[in-house]
C-alpha cells in the first residue's frame, strides 16, 4: 500500500504545475531590496514611499468616513468605482482634458495604479502583439506584458550630457526621433509612457509628446498612460496629459494613483480614465479579479479631490503645496550627493533622484565575467556595509541593456528631514574615510 501511495504522489508531482505565461517573470527587485533594506539598513531611500502623513484633511476624511453614521461604507461599493469617487474624478480631470467625462463609463477605480497597469496589459494586449516600452521604465511594465501574451519591444533614453560640467538633468535623457520611430510596425498594439517618469523623474515635454503622440495615431497604436507622479513637477515645468493632445484621447488610457496624489502609498487607491471603448475591457478584467476596491479608502479619497477642486491651482492647494516641500528635499539631497561625488541627476519630478556612483567604485570590486550587474552588487554592498539603501537603476532596463547603464543608484527623496539628514551623515562618513590616509 505505501509503495503505490509513494507512486501515486510521484505521478501527480511530476506534471509541471506552473502556466506557461508566467515563465521568467517570477524575479522581482523590490522583494529582494525591501528584504535587504528591512535587515541592514540604518537608512531606506530605496522603496518609492513618504516617510511623512499624509495631509490631515485627507487622514480626517478617512476617520469620518470610518466612524460616521453612514455603516453603507463598511460594505461593499459599486466594483467600479464608489459614485462619489468616480463622480469627483470625472470632474476633476474633465476639466484638465477639457473634455466632459461620464463617470459611470470613462473613470475605473482600481486596487492602485499597479492594478490599472494589469488591466491595461491583460484587456488591451493579445498573444504576438508588441508593446514599445520606453527605458528606463517602471519594472512591472515587461512582465505584465509578457503575462498577456505579448512581446515587449525597448527604446532607451539617449543620454545627452552636458559639456559646461553642470550637474546633469533628466531632460538630458532624450528619444531619438529615428529610433522611435523604427520600433513601430504592424505588430505594435500599444506605447507605455510614464512621465514624470520614475527612475529618472524625466518630466516628457511637449514636443516629445507629439512626436509619440503622431506615432500612435499613425500607426493606430494604443497609448497605456502612467501618470502617477502627475502632481509632482518642480522648476516650473509643466505636466501634460498625452490624452489632451490631438488624436491621443480614444487610443489613451491615463493612470493615477492617490497614493502618490496625497502621500498615502497604503491605501492602494488607483484609477483609469478614458474612452469607454478602451475601458469597458477593463471592467471586464477588473470583475474577474479583484472585483471591488476598499469603500472607505475611496470615500475618503473622493473627499480629498472634493477640496481639491475647491482649491485649484491656489496656494493652500496640497497639489500646490506638496511639490513645492519635494523640491526643496531634493534639492538638499542634490546637495548632499553632489558634495561627496555621487554625481547626482537632478529629476524635473517624481519622488526619485539618480545618482552617478563611478567616483564610489573603488570601494567594490569589480567581478568580472559576471552576470549580476555592477549597480545591483553595489547597492548590496551599500546597505549592508554602510546601512544606505537605494535601488540599483539597471533594474529598470531590460535584459539586454542592463549593463549599458550599471554605474548610477535611485534613491528616494520623498522622506522625513530627519531621514535625509541621517542619509546625508552617512555618506558624509563615507567620504571622510576615502579619503582619510
């Protein structure tokens, strides 16, 4: 008898139980790093969260919300979105796109950005078709791709560096027009575009918006919109919504997130806008998953773009606000790096800040013949010998550009002064014993 039960769990264990579609997509930097940064770190400016509240209005909307009267919101809502929420969001950003919105069937709320990009990728993208994916890009990007099915297709930045020896900017990171262009055919379905784009906190300008924006409607090409970090701009730059422009609303779907809206990374509160022809494919790959998002986080959310509105463009916005306190950390960060030779590259948005670790190279060997790239061993070596922790930028490149781009780190801005000040200390040591005798 126990011979064949031993026989019998043999045949059943020996079948592969994985579906295809999630071959090589199973490594992730973040359960890596955030492991790495939870052991040794003394200092995290790795992972893309604030270390500061959220802002009190939005924090006693959630308490409202949750000890109110109304015991409606501790159950189940609308799955696509609580009516206050979609109500305001359609408002809101309807006055931004200069367009009127149905909220019923132009707004999507969602378990997070992270969530829109799933649906995005599992309703819009079939089997053999390409998605242009522009580097560097946010890591989900290819393996959401290659789980539905389709080929993801990479068109780096250029780096243009400056010649005057000013600090470099991310708007020193730039399309070639050619190269774009050659990576569009037949089988392209879609475009991502993140801007502000995280790593780089590249904030794309007008003119390189029309150039995708005339490729994709060319070509009859989708455009998947992440535009999580759009309140975040500094310097005066502006924000534009590639949904605005000529021809890009009926192929565009934009993603927004109010965890990076109002700082509050844990409420995996997302959103989809867009044409209903793009979005009732959505809905239905968002039934058949998650189904339905948190009802008080949404109410509270709705209240939060409710003053907002009331607010817009005026000086006691938190859309004003926010970023004007962001840019000030990183300015002092910019600070901080460029004093000790971490070359920083100053974002034009975003929560992140690159850095150009060459200067620090001498401190960790090389290996050669390696097949780990040079950032990542640094950016282990830096937080379990010096407890910073920042995330290595080749994790942002596919495969085959990895090593093209292995000599700059991301840290995160978006901390507490007291944070930064404590980063700021380290690498002030750092420096001290380098070039001590």
């Amino acid at each position: 008898r126990t011979h064949f039960l031993s026989l019998s769990l043999q045949a059943k264990m020996s079948r592969p139980v994985q579906a295809r579609r999630l071959e090589g997509t199973d490594k992730n930097i973040w359960v890596e790093f955030v492991k790495l940064a939870a052991t040794y770190s003394k200092v995290n400016l790795g992972q893309g969260f604030p270390d500061f509240p959220p802002p009190d209005f939005l924090k006693e909307s959630f308490v409202r919300a949750l000890s109110g009267e109304n015991y409606m919101l501790h159950q189940y809502t609308r799955a696509f979105g609580h009516p206050p929420l979609v109500k305001i969001l359609a408002q809101f950003f309807g006055k931004l796109l200069g367009r009127d919105l149905d909220p019923m069937t132009n707004v999507m709320v969602t378990v997070g950005a992270y969530q829109a990009l799933f649906c995005c990728f599992q309703a819009l993208v079939d089997k053999g078709d390409e998605v242009i994916i522009i580097e560097p890009f946010f890591d989900c990007y290819e393996p959401m791709v290659k789980m539905a099915g389709g080929t993801p297709v990479f068109v780096p930045l250029r780096l243009k560096a400056p010649k005057d020896g000013k600090l470099m900017s991310s708007a020193d990171w730039q399309l070639d027009p050619a190269e774009l262009a050659s990576k569009f055919s037949e089988r392209t379905k879609a475009i991502v575009l993140n801007s502000p784009n995280n790593p780089l906190g590249k904030v794309f300008s007008r003119e390189e918006l029309e150039l995708i924006a005339d490729l994709c409607v060319k070509h009859d090409v989708l455009c998947i919109s992440d535009e999580v970090y759009e309140w975040l701009v500094y310097d005066g730059k502006e924000h534009i919504r590639i949904a605005s422009l000529r021809g890009m609303w009926d192929r565009t779907v934009t993603i927004g997130s109010a965890g990076k809206t109002f700082s509050a990374t844990g409420w995996k509160v997302g959103w989809t806008v867009g044409p209903n022809r793009l979005l009732q494919h959505l809905r239905t790959v968002h039934q058949n998953s998650v189904y339905h998002c948190a009802t008080i986080a949404q109410e509270a959310v709705a209240q939060g773009f409710q003053r907002e509105l009331e607010l817009y463009g005026k000086p006691d916005s938190y859309f004003v606000q926010l970023p004007k306190e962001l840019q000030q950390k990183r300015d002092w960060l910019v600070q901080s790096l460029d004093a000790v030779g971490m070359k920083p590259i100053i974002p034009e948005g975003t929560y992140f800040l690159v850095a150009d670790i060459s200067k620090f190279k001498s401190d960790v060997p090389d290996v050669p013949d390696s097949d780990e790239p040079y950032d990542s061993r640094f950016a282990k070596w830096m937080v379990k010998n010096k407890g910073l922790a920042a995330i290595p930028l080749s994790a942002f490149y596919s495969g085959a550009h990895k090593n093209s781009y292995n000599h700059f780190i991301r840290f995160c801005f978006a901390k507490e002064e007291a944070t930064l000040k404590a980063a700021n200390d380290i690498l002030q040591k750092w420096e001290r014993e380098k070039t001590s005798p």
